[in-house]
C-alpha cells in the first residue's frame, strides 16, 4: 500500500486494531493517534504496538523502570512557546515520539523536540458563513451560508464528477440529499444516544454532518471550516468529539462519524472490511451473510467475502484499495423520478454492468433478499476507470428474521413469496424478464448446485432448526425454477 497517506477508511480500521494484553493490562488510549498519522498501515500498526509496550511498562512499573525522564504539557507548552492545549493536540495526534498518556494527562520525553509547523494557526472562518466543500485537502466547492453549493472543480476526478453530474451549483437541497447519505439514519434504533453525545437534541441532517464533517470512508469528500483546514486535523477533531469508546473483555469497539455502531470498520486476518453486529438474539442475518458469500462463490456471483468474527459478528472483508480506489453507490447514478422498474433503471444507467446487475438479480432471488437498494450496490472507481463492484449487506436474507409459520408458507410457494425488489415487482418478476430478453440464463451463474452443496454451505454458515430446514428447501427449489429457465421453458 502507498506510504504517503492515511485515508479516512484507513483511519477507522486503525481505530479498530484489536489491542493485545500484556501483562494482564491494557492500553486505553493507543489507537486514538491514528488520525492524522500518514504512513502505511503496517507503520501504524508496529507504531501502535510499541506505544502500547511504552504505556504497560510506564503504568505498571513507572518512568522509573524506563529511566525517561518527562515533562508534562504545561511544561512543554512553556518551553516550546505554545499552549497547553495545543501540546495536548500534537501528542493526541502522535506527532510527539514517546509521549504517553496516563489518565487524562501526558508524559512527553523531556528531550522531545517541538514538532515543526506546530506553533501555525488554523485560517479564519469565512465572515458570511461559506464553508468548503473538499476533496482531501483541495477545494471543489464553496458552500453559503444557505447551504448551496458552487462548484469550483465540479469534475475534478471521477467520483466528484459522479457526484456533480457536470453540474456548477447544487441547490441546498440536492446539498441536503449529499449529505444524508454519509450520515447516521434517522430510523437506528440508538439514534437518541447518538444525537446526546454529539450535543443534538433532535435530528437535523445538517447539524450532524457540521459534527461529523461529512466525513465517509468511501471518499475523501468532506466540509472544511476554513478554506485553509487539512482533512488531517478535521479527521482529529471527528474523532476525538464524537466517537465513543467503550473497552471491555472483548476488545474496544468505536462509532463511525456517519455513526454505525451496529457496523464498525476494522482489520481483520490483516485485511480491512467492516464487522457487523447481530441486529437482534432473534435474527440470524449473521448465518445469512456468511451463508450467501459461500453461495455466491459456489456459483460464480462476486460478493464481499464474510466470516464470522465472534458467535454474534461477521466480518465482511473490503474488495477495494481505499488507498487508491472508491466506491460511489447506484443512488448517485440517478437524478430524478426513476420508473417502476428498478432492473430497467439500473441497466439504463450502466447498460455495461448489465451481466452484472443479471446475477446480482438471480442471486438476489435465490437468497430470498429482503434489503437491496440503491445505497448498497455501487460502482467502483480505479485509476479513472469504472467497475461493478462486488455485492456487499447480504444479511437481510434467507428468512433471518421470520416465523416458523412464515418459512413453511414461503417453501411451499416460492414464486408468490419471492421479496420485492424497487418500487414494484419482485425479485421472481425480474429474473424472467432477464431470461425473456436473453433467450434463457446461459453463461451467467453455475447451477450445478447439490443439495449437499446447499446442506454444507447452511451448517458451516451455522443455521439450525425451521431457519435451515427453510433456507435449505428455498435455495433448492429457487435453483430447479432457474434451471428451468435455463431450458428456454420461460
């Protein structure tokens, strides 16, 4: 991976590292420096590490032990010509080598050198209450006071020109659509605690994303204050005031800005992705993404890979390079009223993905899919060209979430039980109009699937009782109904 930067998605799996016990304890505050550090994650890590070592060994046994001698940051800030707080802020950024925290002050080394470019301070806030709209540290567009935007680089890379669609000036209300998707819903379930820790007493898209920055680990777009502020410092700031840390036996976990807590963004075997949280003890939709990453890959359809992390979280692994590459969702695609039907949208936008869009449908189906949407399937963007990017939120699927009564009733009529997908029509609706126009489904997914394939792929994912007995017999017969369209019996 490039040294040269930390992207945001780099900096959440880095705050999701999982910390190691030494000596029975543990370092409470080792991964909040990550913000700002622009090295590769395996420079990070190894960072990381041996601050936390420096922290077990000083809170176990003292500075003694170490032999450093220290000063605290009052006492650098006089030394060095600054403020306390801003030597809190370099520290907290990791830009003091061996600074440690205890409690809630630092140690610095006593010999630490005043970190060059730290005495500067941040430009001023426009007087007329403009904002900027970036791309990493370059400006792409002037936000008022009203919330329109003015583009100044509308096309500046390909995910801006996406976003833009060639277009000078967003009216504040396609500024309120843009920012909407990179904050928390308003329907989670914890939305209340979330808008009491970042000082909200009601939920107000605006309001959130002035806390969060407009800050998303798909992109490196994002809300300056100052025409001046690097992302770096507006990362800092995200995660300092707004994440919640909570450390127990099983590790820590941390809030994204957009504010997912039941989707955390992390490192998992070495590689990055998101883990994923059961939704409720009554749901299976763990099982389910496990479950339909194995299918998928049985029969030829390209998904997120997932595992299981814990007994009640899965982890979905990234198929792209955040340092370099971007995912921009389908709903950004679309300007405007869509027809009624969403197969026709979708290739009418990227008639080229239409392969692709076929198998995510026929898929889609056999899972009995209850939760695709414009907002979790996406395009993505490598060195200026574009892709279909592979299917990702697979757990909404294979009755994770249904009665006993509801499965029986579902087995026995998978034609009039098949989920809906768009504004009308299901997912059985589509796959025929597929086949219709393809003269079958030659050439698009294996369907030599065995029962034992099926039985195997349900018991590694972990399914038990009515739930695999049900997964079991919709998979088979969702197969035989694709094979018969296969045969040209449509």
């Amino acid at each position: 991976m490039p040294s040269n930067r930390l992207t945001p998605a780099y900096a959440f799996c880095a705050y999701n590292i999982p910390q190691e016990d030494v000596n029975g304890k543990k370092s409470m505050d080792m991964l909040r420096l990550t913000g700002r550090i622009r090295c590769s994650f395996g420079t990070v890590y190894k960072y990381l590490c041996c601050k936390l070592f420096r922290t077990v060994v000083e809170y176990s046994y003292g500075n003694e032990v170490t032999g450093m001698e220290t000063m605290t940051a009052q006492e650098a800030a006089q030394k060095w010509g600054i403020s306390d707080r801003r030597v809190r802020v370099l520290c907290y950024e990791g830009k003091i080598p061996g600074a440690v925290k205890s409690g809630k002050s630092y140690s610095i080394p006593a010999d630490a050198v005043k970190p060059a470019g730290s005495g500067g301070r941040p430009g001023k806030a426009a007087a007329d209450g403009s904002r900027w709209l970036k791309w990493d540290n370059e400006v792409v567009g002037v936000i008022s006071k009203s919330n329109a935007v003015s583009f100044t680089a509308p096309e500046y890379n390909d995910v801006v020109a996406l976003y833009t669609r060639g277009q000078s000036k967003w009216s504040p209300e396609q500024f309120h659509d843009f920012l909407t998707e990179r904050v928390v819903s308003r329907g989670r379930r914890d939305i209340e605690r979330i808008l009491f820790r970042m000082g909200l007493s009601q939920y107000d898209v605006p309001r959130i994303a002035e806390v969060t920055r407009g800050i998303h680990p798909k992109d490196l777009l994002w809300i300056a204050r100052t025409k001046t502020e690097r992302l770096g410092s507006a990362m800092t700031d995200v995660f300092s005031s707004v994440f919640h840390r909570r450390i127990d036996l099983a590790g820590d976990s941390i809030d994204t800005p957009e504010g997912y807590n039941i989707k955390r963004y992390g490192v998992y075997n070495g590689k990055y992705g998101i883990y994923k949280q059961r939704i409720s003890p009554l749901t299976t939709d763990v099982e389910s993404e496990i479950a339909v990453s194995l299918l998928a890959e049985l029969i030829g359809v390209p998904v997120c890979p997932a595992v299981r992390a814990d007994k009640d979280t899965v982890f979905s692994f990234f198929q792209y390079d955040f340092s370099k590459e971007y995912i921009v969702h389908f709903r950004r695609l679309f300007d405007g009223a869509r027809s009624d039907n969403e197969y026709q949208n979708l290739i009418g936008a990227r008639p080229q993905y239409r392969d692709g869009i076929a198998r995510m449908i026929l898929l889609d189906f056999i899972t009995r899919q209850d939760d695709r949407h414009l907002s979790n399937m996406a395009v993505k963007i490598s060195d200026g060209t574009e892709s279909f990017y592979a299917l990702y939120d697979n757990g909404r699927s294979l009755f994770y979430e249904d009665t006993e009564e509801m499965v029986k009733n579902a087995v026995r009529d998978p034609a009039g039980y098949a989920t809906g997908f768009g504004y009308s029509g299901t997912y059985w609706d589509y796959v025929r109009q597929i086949a219709r126009e393809r003269g079958g489904l030659e050439g698009l997914v294996n369907l030599n699937v065995s029962g034992g394939d099926v039985k195997a792929i349900l018991r590694e994912a972990g399914f038990t009782g009515y739930r695999f007995d049900g997964a079991l017999e919709w998979i088979l017969k969702t197969l035989d109904m694709l094979r018969v369209l296969s045969n040209g019996d449509r």
